[in-house]
C-alpha cells in the first residue's frame, strides 16, 4: 500500500464516497451562472467580463491590487506551469518529502526539466532548517543543480495546515536566500477556514510570491487560480500558459466559476457578507471534525491531527475491509502486521447521512 491520490477505490459499489473532495459536480450557484450565460458571445482565452470580474474578486480578497491572475484547469498543470516558466533551466524545486508534486503528479515536474529536491517535514509541513539543508546539499556549484523555488501546499498532503508564524519564517528564508516561494493551494480554501490555522487571503499576499487558490476541490467542476503577487514575475507568464495547453479557448468557464465562489452575498439582516467559498469550506471542515471526534471517541488513534477536510486514523485490516463494502475511502499507507492508516476526505457536499453511517459502522 503507497500513498496514492489515484489509487484504486477500495470498492466497486460503495454506497458513500469518503474518498476524495472533487466527486460531486457544483453547487447550484455555480451551474445558476453557467446556464444564465450560456448564450453570451464573448472574447475567448480568459478576455472576457466574467474572468476580469474574477480577477478583481481574487484581489479584493487578497488586498493586492497589482496581483496577476490566471485560470489553468487543474492543479498539475498550474504547478508545472509555475516551475517551468519561473525556473531558468538548471534551477529546481525544494519539497517536503510527502509533497503532492512528487507523490502525485508523475513525475510532471522533472518533465520538464527541473529536479525536485525532496527534505524531511514535520507532518507533512516543510520548515526553514528543510530549506535550509536542502541548500547546503547543493552548494557545489555549477556541479550541481540550483534550488530556486520552494513548493509546499496549504493544506497539506497530510491535511495539516500551516500556521502564519510558520508561513512568515519560511518566507523570509526564502527571501534571505533569493528563493522564490510558491504555495498550491488546491485545497486552499479549507486551509484557509481551518479551526486551528490562523493564516488570512491578506497573508498569502504578503509572504508569498505566487500561490495557488483552487477551486475544483471546493465546489467547482473545474478550474485553479495561479495568482502572481510581483508584477515583474508576471512578464511573459501568459506564454508559458499558452505554451502548456493551459490556455482555454472558452475561459469564460472559469471565470464564471470563481466569480460565483467569491462573490460577496448578503447572509442577514445585519449587514454581514459571505462568500459561497468559504462556506463551502466550512462545511467540509465541519463534517471531517466531527468524523475525527467519533473515531477518537471509539478508541481508534489518528496518524495526522485533523486539521482541515482530511482524516487519517489508524485502523484494524479486519475492519478496513468491512468498512470496504460500504465506503469508498483510501488505504494510505501500512501501519503495521494489522494496522493501517487510511485517509476519509469529506467535501462541501458529504450529507450527514454518509459521516453517520460511517460512525455507525465503527
């Protein structure tokens, strides 16, 4: 059993899918402004009103007016296209050993032609002394390759989160050290509402030189936000997304999804705002927590604390293949003769009935 995002599910027919945060299609919002713009004749390749609306959304809630935006379909090709046109050709990328760029991405990275140079975590987060070691590795210049970038995921592979005192220290790490600093956020969205994380869009901004802000694992059908915060590392961005087949002929799809997510709606009589993003993520958070407080409460230890929409607690194979009847979930990794860590994701759609019947069956 390895770590695997596309491992085989653990039955053919469950009846409740706890596998993953992207199974379901949208949330009545969004297919509302699919639908409603159906018909519109626009400029294609991300001109259009719908995108330039997303755009200004994604700055509003980050505080940065000058960030670049682009929209790109999945999270593979927003992490290629990152490395590829920010790294000259001997540069690499620094990473935590359980990083999703070298766990899940079949080798897309060195694809193309950047080495990712994987250090220690603590679970499943990297840290400035990772950094750090990484570079004193590879200080034999011109011999060696010449880490350049340092990639880590908020949440993380792990589904832990980072803190933003942590955020800032890796940050000035890596400006100390002419390191550019790039966050996937796939699962930014839960990261960023997680119970215990402190991090706020304003932060990303400022400690960060490009991140990611997804969308296709919190509600939407598809679509990821590569966000620039300098200026000058925008110049000739674009090509590299036209260059990757990244650039859709119809972006307006995109662009009317993160327009939906992000867009502020009134929530009561008192003049409060919210955004269907993070109450998405709310929900996804909410129903993992109190999955992970019923295992605890069973006696049932957990590998990872939770701390966003992942729970991995260590169980019996007896009953890892009962629960496999039922559930769809993966199998992360071997624990030990008769225990293994498996992984149970839930998304902003997972009902009550799927958590209940899940604590039921344990």
């Amino acid at each position: 059993m390895t770590e695997r995002d596309d491992a085989p599910e653990t039955s053919a027919t469950p009846h409740w899918r706890l596998q993953d945060d992207y199974s379901e299609g949208c949330p009545q919002d969004i297919l509302d402004a699919l639908a409603s713009s159906r018909l519109e004749s626009l400029p294609g390749y991300g001109t259009d009103h719908h995108c330039a609306e997303a755009r200004d959304a994604i700055r509003t809630l980050i505080g940065n007016p000058q960030a670049a935006v682009h929209f790109v379909a999945g999270g593979t090709l927003a992490n290629l296209i990152v490395v590829a046109t920010l790294l000259r050709p001997h540069e690499a990328v620094i990473s935590v050993e359980s990083g999703h760029v070298l766990g899940h991405e079949a080798g897309a990275i060195e694809a193309t032609g950047h080495k990712v140079v994987a250090v220690p975590g603590e679970q499943g987060k990297l840290t400035p002394a990772g950094v750090l070691a990484a570079l004193r590795a590879h200080a034999a210049a011109p011999h060696v390759v010449k880490p350049a970038l340092v990639y880590l995921s908020n949440a993380t592979e792990l589904g832990t989160v980072y803190r933003r005192d942590e955020l800032a220290a890796l940050s000035r790490c890596c400006r100390e050290h002419g390191l550019l600093l790039y966050v996937d956020g796939a699962r930014m969205a839960t990261a960023l509402r997680s119970p215990v994380g402190d991090l706020t869009p304003a932060d990303l901004a400022a400690f960060t030189d490009v991140f990611l802000l997804g969308g296709t694992k919190n509600g939407a059908l598809l679509g990821e936000a590569i966000v620039i915060n300098d200026p000058a590392r925008d110049v000739d961005f674009a090509y590299g997304v036209k260059q990757r087949g990244a650039m859709l002929a119809k972006g307006r799809v995109m662009g009317l999804q993160f327009a939906a997510l992000l867009a502020e709606r009134d929530i009561g009589d008192g003049g409060e705002h919210e955004r269907l993003y993070f109450r998405l993520a709310d929900r996804a958070n909410a129903q993992a927590a109190r999955l992970s407080r019923a295992i605890a409460d069973k006696g049932f230890a957990l590998w990872m604390p939770t701390e966003s929409n992942q729970v991995f607690p260590i169980l019996p194979r007896a009953l890892i293949a009962r629960l496999s009847t039922r559930f769809a979930f993966h199998v992360w990794q071997e624990y030990d003769e008769h225990h293994a860590v498996v992984r149970f994701v839930a998304s902003w759609a997972t009902p009550d009935a799927a958590i209940d019947a899940l604590i039921a069956a344990l």
